[in-house]
C-alpha cells in the first residue's frame, strides 16, 4: 500500500477490497462503510506511545467524502423521525449541516463556543475534547434556537465520538433546556471508550448511537506497527 501525504487523506472512497482491512497497520487505518466501501485514514499515535486511534477530520475532507457520510448517518438517523438536528462545535457542525440537508429539513441548530454577547451563562456548560484536551472551553446555545428544540425530536451530531465526554457536554446543556435527544449520530464511533461514559449518563443513551464508521483503539506491536485488540 503506497503511503499518503498528509493532505491526501480523507480525499477518495475506494471500491470493497481495494485494500486489506485485516493484519497489521503503519500510517494509514482502512475503514470500511457498511457496503464494504473503503476509506484510508491516518493513524494518530497517543501520548503513551502504546496506543494508537485512526483519525478523521471532516472539514479536511473532499466533499466526496462529507456527501457519502452525511447520506449514510441521514439514513441511519431516518428511523428517529428526527425534527431537528442540533450540531456540535466545531467539526460537528459542517456534518450535522449536511445531515440536516439529507433529512429534508431546512435548517439545523448549532452549539458554539464563542460566547456572543447576547448568550446566557445558565445556557452553557463546561466542554472537552480528546483533540483539545488542555483547553478550558464552555458550550453554548444561542437562546433564540431554543424555539427550534423545545418539544421537537432532537438529533445531537458529532463528526466523531472518542471518550464520549463532548457528546456528554452536549447532553447536559440540552437536559438544561429541558429538552432530551432521541439519537446521537456520529460518522466516526472511535474505540469504545465512549460506551462507558455515556451508559454513566443514562442507560438509554448507547442504544440511541449510531455511526457510519467504527475504528478501535489501536495497540503497538513488536515490530513498531499497530494492530487491533484481541477480542
């Protein structure tokens, strides 16, 4: 398999068994869709050196890509009748738009983290991420897209789902609008570390995650390569 420049991944889905999915992995991770469709992504080695996650970063994407995993979570989202998508910062919201499109809805609802000066504190909560794991950051939702929520059949998006704790944020600042999703949707569930911490914040929560992709935590072998878990 010829390794990719930085900039090249994320670019092109290629046909079922263009690559072996099985074995051992270097610098690239293949990913495949449901349809056996497969996808190269780069593998990010974590900070004990031991372990490794395969990446995605949907706004770096082609729009081959942002199109084929945005239909493909609209669909899995299709059976929870979703009224409203609400999106989370930052790369959440180019797919929860996109997904919104494909559901047919004119509109989404985005969660920021820019503070504008019309937002309220009580409408915030405390918010991290594996990618920013040292910045002290809070999530916000602009109260004029409360109307959109209230009483509707939300849809929380992420463009990944690693520890969890992001959708947790997600979570809580929507219960404080009194308002509790009816799915989550993701296009990368990302190990499954994230199980553990949302069964933490209710039992009904991984039964209403889906995702388009799902990669695992990587382990490194003898030979300075990575492999899956044994199960």
């Amino acid at each position: 398999m010829t390794e990719l420049a930085a900039h090249e991944f994320w670019q092109k889905i290629h046909s079922p068994g263009t690559f072996r999915s099985d074995g051992d992995f270097s610098t690239s991770y293949i990913a495949e869709l449901e349809d056996g469709r497969q996808l190269r992504l780069p593998v990010r080695v974590l900070a004990d050196g031991q372990h490794a996650l395969a990446s995605l970063i949907i706004n770096q994407a082609s729009f081959e890509i942002l199109d084929v995993l945005a239909q493909s979570l609209a669909e899995k989202l299709k059976s929870f009748e979703v009224d409203v998508v609400a999106g989370l910062p930052t790369l959440g919201l180019t797919l929860a738009a996109a997904v919104a499109q494909r559901l047919g809805h004119t509109r989404y609802a985005p969660l920021g983290t820019s503070r504008k000066f019309w937002y309220r504190d009580d409408l915030s909560v405390a918010l991290s991420s594996i990618t920013t794991p040292t910045q002290q950051k809070r999530l916000y939702i602009d109260p004029r897209m409360l109307p959109l929520l209230e009483g509707r059949r939300v849809a929380l998006v992420d463009d990944v789902i690693s520890s969890g704790t992001s959708i947790v944020s997600g979570l809580r600042l929507l219960a404080g609008c009194g308002v509790e999703p009816v799915a989550i949707g993701a296009a990368m569930l990302q190990s499954r570390r994230w199980c553990e911490t949302l069964d933490a914040a209710g039992s009904q929560w991984r039964e209403r995650t889906v995702g388009v992709l799902s990669t695992p935590m990587l382990e490194i072998t003898e030979t300075g390569t990575w492999r899956r878990p044994a199960v």
